[in-house]
C-alpha cells in the first residue's frame, strides 16, 4: 500500500539474513513515465478522483474487488459524500507509530486513503463500509454506527492501550516468502 513504509536495516552473514533494527523512513516511489500530481502515489491506488479535488484510495483487499474497481470507488465516494465526521479523543496523531500499528493488524480490509491533499488517512473498509482517521485527527466513517468504524474505534483503542508503540519497539522477524523474505513485526 502507497505510504505505509517501514524501513529495517539487515545483516547477511553466511546467506542468512538477520534483521538488526527498524525505524521510520520512505523512498522516492519511481513510475514508468513521470507523475503530473505528486499528491497521487505512483501506483497501488485502486480508485482516484481528479475533480473536483485529487482524492483517491488504496485496499489491501484489491484482490477481492472487481476488474472495474466498483468496490474500491464505492468506499472512496462514502468518505467523501455525506459522511459521518468526528474527532479523534486522543492526542495529537502520531502518524508512524498509527500506521506501523495499523498494518501489524494485518487485517485484510486495511485501507489507505488521501482525501485532500497533504492528508492522509489510515482506516478500514470493504465494499459496503468505510472508517477512516486522518492524520488531523479527523475520522471519517459512512455512518455514525458504520461496522467498518466500530473496527476503527476498536484499533485505535488498542493502539491506545499499547502506548501509541513507535515503529523501533517492535520485534522483527524475517519469514521465507517464496524466493524472497517478508518482514513481520510483532509485540
């Protein structure tokens, strides 16, 4: 998913990787042909609006959508069309540990979104809910009793409940994927 990178610092010795330390970090996404809006990430963007506002939405069950995307568009408009707002309780965002939280959850139906530009925002949806936290605090949900916001609410209290961990308290682990590794943190 476009900015929900971790960067981890490894050690190959005898063939085996190890991983030494992680922390916050991204990298300047490279495209085919060059990017006319540098709000928009580069790829993995499921459904994008241009007008009136560049908004756009990336799910990580992509997978389980349509060719057309139809499931991608509909979370993205519920965010954006009469939806439900209100504010976070809790203290200002801390956007990395939030999102290095989120994606340890590893539920299917994480979702990231830019709904206006410079705002980014880390929630869940599926093809009939959405729930959102932008990073000013702001959530966003297609209901005031929206199933995909009762799961928000229920991240964030356990984000909470965690003590808001930075991305450098968890412990790494690298798992055989293939012909590559994958990087899996835990608590």
């Amino acid at each position: 998913m476009p900015n929900m990178t971790l960067v981890a610092k490894i050690h190959v010795t005898g063939g085996q990787p190890t991983v030494e330390e992680v922390f916050t970090g991204g990298y300047i996404e490279a495209t085919s042909s060059p990017k006319d809006n540098l709000d928009l990430p580069g790829r993995w963007v499921d459904w994008e609006n241009r007008i009136p506002d560049p908004s756009w939405i990336s799910v990580a069950w992509r997978g389980d959508d349509d060719h057309l995307h139809t499931g991608a568009r509909t979370a993205l408009d519920r965010l954006l069309k009469d939806a439900h707002t209100e504010p976070y309780a809790g203290a200002e965002i801390d956007l990395p540990s939030w999102r290095t939280f989120a994606t340890t959850r590893g539920d299917h139906h994480l979702t990231m979104a830019g709904l206006s530009p410079d705002l980014w925002a880390i929630g869940h949806t599926t093809t009939m809910t959405a729930a959102v936290l932008q990073q000013d605090g702001t959530i966003l949900a297609d209901a005031p009793h929206s199933p995909s916001l009762t799961v928000l609410r229920d991240w964030l209290k356990q984000w909470e409940e965690a003590g808001r961990p930075a991305p450098a308290t968890y412990t790494p682990a690298l798992v055989r994927a293939g012909d590559g590794w994958d990087l899996r943190l835990s608590r």
